[in-house]
C-alpha cells in the first residue's frame, strides 16, 4: 500500500502518491495554484484513495449537517421560550 494526498485549485483536484511529490512537483503545482490538502490516505490506488476521501467527506458533510440541526432546534427552542414569557 502506498500513502496518498491530494491538490487541489479551483478547477479541481489531483491525486498523488507521497513519495512522488518531490520539491520540484511541488513547486510546479503551487505554481499552477494548486494547495496541498491536509488529508492524507493509505490506499492500494488512485481509485482506492480517491473513494476513501469521498467517504470521510461525506462523514464529515454528516456531522456538519447533525451539527447544525443540533443549533437550530436549541435556537428555535430559545425564540420560542422568549415568546412564551
């Protein structure tokens, strides 16, 4: 299994193993604004590592969304309890 990151820029990201991004790559990327992603992932491939990242993402989009319905219930609780009174 090889250690696998991500760049990404504006149009869209690539995958990498991380022993073949050298010094010269990654000036090369950063010349062509990309930025380095701070999730790194062991996979057997590209396919396998890309697939893993969709995955935590979605996880993460989960917890946010959880996250924010936890504050809009308090919040509505909180402008409903000040109207009771």
């Amino acid at each position: 299994m090889s250690v696998y990151v991500f760049y990404y820029n504006e149009s869209g990201a690539r995958v990498f193993t991380k022993s073949s991004v050298n010094k010269e790559a990654k000036d090369l990327l950063k010349r062509k604004g990309y930025k380095k992603h701070f999730f790194e992932v062991e996979a057997e491939s590209a396919q396998d590592a890309i697939a893993k990242m969709k995955k935590n993402d979605d996880e993460y989009l989960k917890e946010l969304k959880d996250y924010s319905d936890n504050l809009l219930f308090v919040g509505l609780v909180g402008v409903a309890s000040f109207f009771k009174e």
